[in-house]
C-alpha cells in the first residue's frame, strides 16, 4: 500500500467540524511530507459509519473505534488516535499500518 497517490483517506469526528478539520489538516501535513497526493475528506461520525466503506483508510479518535467494524471488515484500515490534532502520532501510525513507508 505503501506510495499510493490513489488511497482515500476518511477522517471521522462527533460532530464533523472541529477536531476532524483538525486531523484532516495533520493528516495533509503527514502527506504532504511524504509526497503523497491522496484525496482526504472529514465528517462526523454519522456520515462516517455509511461511507466509511467506500475510503482506503480511516482516522477517528480512539474512543469512536469500535463503530467501525464493518469498514474494517470490508478492509478499511480504521487508525485510532489519541491526539487527533498530533501529525506525529499520524505519520508513526500510518508507517506502522504499512500506509506509508
């Protein structure tokens, strides 16, 4: 999976505005150093659990999870975060996943 410009990244928060923004603009920084060019898209949780499905991977704070079990099912990569806002934490977890190199 490694150097996909093609993957679709979800980011998933409560409401859909603020923290998710927030992952969204850390997972671009992550992506960005890594000369990656990947569509992202956030939301909230609600929407997140019907199109969850249709993305390569999916971000969500630790806590929300277990909602998607399904997508993961269907061979979604769900990543739990701690801090959402943390592009760190991302960039680790998305090299542990095999997401990036």
């Amino acid at each position: 999976m490694a150097n996909n410009d093609n993957l679709k990244f979800l980011v998933c928060c409560a409401n859909g505005s603020g923290s998710s923004l927030m992952a969204q603009l850390a997972l671009e920084k992550v992506l960005k150093r890594n000369n990656m060019k990947c569509k992202t898209h956030h939301c909230p949780l609600s929407e997140g659990k019907s199109a969850a499905a249709q993305y390569d991977v999916l971000l969500c704070a630790q806590n929300f999870a277990n909602m998607f079990t399904d997508a993961q099912a269907k061979g979604v990569k769900v990543i739990p975060l701690k801090n959402v806002m943390s592009d760190k934490e991302i960039e680790e977890k998305l090299k542990a996943e095999g997401v990036i190199e």
